[in-house]
C-alpha cells in the first residue's frame, strides 16, 4: 500500500476544510493491519471488539438491512488503498423552540432548512477536488494519483466511530457524536483517501456518570448506555418504519413527533450550554417546519407535500407515512 508522492499535509488539507464551511475536521489513519477503529473506552467496562457485529446480532437495527453491508465493518472494501479517513462536521443548530402544545406536530431539528446531504456533499466534493488539483500540479507520476471518495451518511462507512478516531467528538450515551464546541448538533462527513496523513488523537469520553437521555426516552430505546434499540425508537419507526402502522409501543409515546426525535438531544446538558446558532444559511427552518399542525399533517396532500418540503431530507418519509404519523398523534389526544 503506498501513498501517492505528494506533498500534502494534514494541516494543508484542515485549512482547506475549514475554508469551504466546515466547523471542525479531524484526521484518522487506517491502519494496514485494521479494518475499523478499536472502540474508545466509554466506561469501566472494556470495550467490545466489534460493536457493530453485536448490535446487528441483538437485532437492534431493525428493518435497516443496510447496517448489516459487510463494507462497513471493513473500510478498505470501500477504498482499498486507503491511508486515512479526513472526517468533518458541520453546526446545524438554530435557536427556534417548538410550541408547548398538543396541537403542534413536532420535526427533529436535523431536517428543518435544507437536506443537509446537499449542503455537505458541495463542500466535500470541493474538497476532493482541491485535493487531487493539488497533486496534479506536485505530480506527474502515473499510478501516483489521489484516490478519494466521499459520504454524507450515503455508504457504508461507520461515521460517529471514525469522527470519534479523528477527534472531532465523542459517541454519547444517545449514540450521537458530542463536540465541545455544537454539542451533539453536528452532521458528519467524510473523505477515504490514500493519502497518508498525520492523525489527529482520538476524541475521550466526556458523559461521566450522566443518565439523562437515558432516562428521558420515553420508550426506552436506548437498551444500554451507548446502545440504541432501534425497534423502540420513535426516530426510526417514523422515518424508516413503511408498515401502515406504528406498533402499539410506539404509537402511545409519540408525543407530537411525527418526523424524527431530539428528545436525548434536547436534554443532553452539553447541549443545552454548548449549542450556538449554524451559520449556514442553508439550515435556517423552512417556515412550516418548526410548528406544523397535526391536524394538517394528518391529511397532508401531495401537492403540499411538495410545498412543505422542497429539497428536505424530510423527503425520506413519505406522505403516507406523515398521515399515519400525525394520526397516530391525534388518536391519542
């Protein structure tokens, strides 16, 4: 495995990354000899080895056949050449607060301005871009050119495990990577490259003894601290759950939400003393998406569909299931 013969550096390439939008970039190198990061030590209990065989062996992904590709337990299937992993996040937080009442449906803030895929996926093709310009003008060697792909949450790579390796935050309790700096409000990215770089040192854990998102899901999703059962919860039974209806767990503790959940998000205390507004103009709220009603949610059309959200990552759930959603909202006022 060689790298390419360019002069690149770790730094060269955060100044870029930081130049094009980005709130925070961190370096991970893949070793020729491991196929995925060792875990960080989250607690007194060691580790386990392969987290994510376990959590597909307990069934906890649910329907999401997806999380079982054998690609993402082994990164050099993606790239096999790669050297190391540029991981970046990006702030998506906007101060708006959801009316206190019932009558309101309730959006997880992710999806609230535009589809965060769209607005990541820009910037690290500008990236790459910048990247394999800069070897072009280093170099002229055949077989010596930068090797790079991208994802925003669209291929098989485990992206909280290497942002973690790369020092950006730190996987919660919640399963959401926390930094210092946004909290746990940050969409993640990353490039796979060949290019051997300088890692940064991976992130420490910083929840302590908290239980607070634990305690505050309302159907106990979160089966262990940093282990979330996704058949319990409300985030994916109403964005990947198609069935015509919701389970009787589920439907009773929705609570408003019809797209998503921040419930352990909103109660995390880094979050609540660290988040700060994006400046990303881009994640600003579309106007119906901080207090939609369920009642018009309930019999919501096509065509307003289409009005509401216009180049959403809300998209993923369609409009049958928001009806289904807001009904089940309404069956239980």
């Amino acid at each position: 495995m060689n790298s390419p013969a360019v002069s690149l550096t770790s730094q060269q390439i955060k100044t870029e990354a930081i130049a094009l939008g980005f709130h925070k970039v961190g370096i991970a190198s893949v070793s020729p000899m491991v196929s995925s990061p060792t875990p960080v030590a989250h607690s007194p209990t060691p580790p386990l080895s392969h987290p994510l065989k376990t959590w597909l062996t307990n069934g906890y992904h649910a329907n999401m056949a997806w999380m079982s590709d054998p690609r993402r337990q082994d990164i050099r299937q993606v790239l096999p050449d790669i050297q190391s992993v540029i991981c970046v996040a990006l702030n998506y937080y906007t101060p708006h607060q959801r009316p206190d009442s019932k009558e309101y449906a309730k959006l997880s803030r992710y999806g609230w301005g535009r589809d965060y895929h769209r607005v990541m996926q820009k910037k690290l093709k500008a990236l790459v871009a910048w990247m394999q310009a800069q070897a072009k003008v280093q170099t002229k060697v055949q077989g010596q050119d930068i090797q790079a792909k991208y994802y925003v949450d669209t291929g098989p790579v485990q992206d909280k495990v290497w942002a973690e390796q790369a020092g950006l935050g730190w996987i919660a309790k919640n399963s959401n990577l926390i930094t210092r700096e946004y909290g746990s409000w940050v969409f993640l990215g990353e490039v796979l490259t060949n290019v051997k770089l300088e890692p940064d040192r991976p992130h420490t854990p910083h929840c302590g003894t908290c239980t607070r998102c634990i305690e505050a899901c309302p159907t106990a999703a979160i089966a262990h601290p940093f282990v979330v059962d996704a058949n319990r919860c409300i985030a994916y039974h109403t964005i990947e759950n198609r069935a015509e209806t919701l389970p009787e767990a589920i439907a009773p503790h929705l609570n408003g939400w019809v797209a998503g959940c921040d419930i352990c998000q909103d109660v995390c205390p880094w979050n609540q003393r660290f988040s700060q507004e994006t400046d990303v103009p881009d994640f600003q709220p579309y106007p119906d998406n901080v207090a939609p009603l369920l009642t018009d949610l309930a019999t919501i059309s096509e065509e307003e569909y289409q009005r509401r959200f216009p180049a959403s990552a809300f998209r993923r759930i369609k409009p049958a299931m928001l009806r289904r959603n807001a009904q089940a909202n309404l069956q239980q006022h």
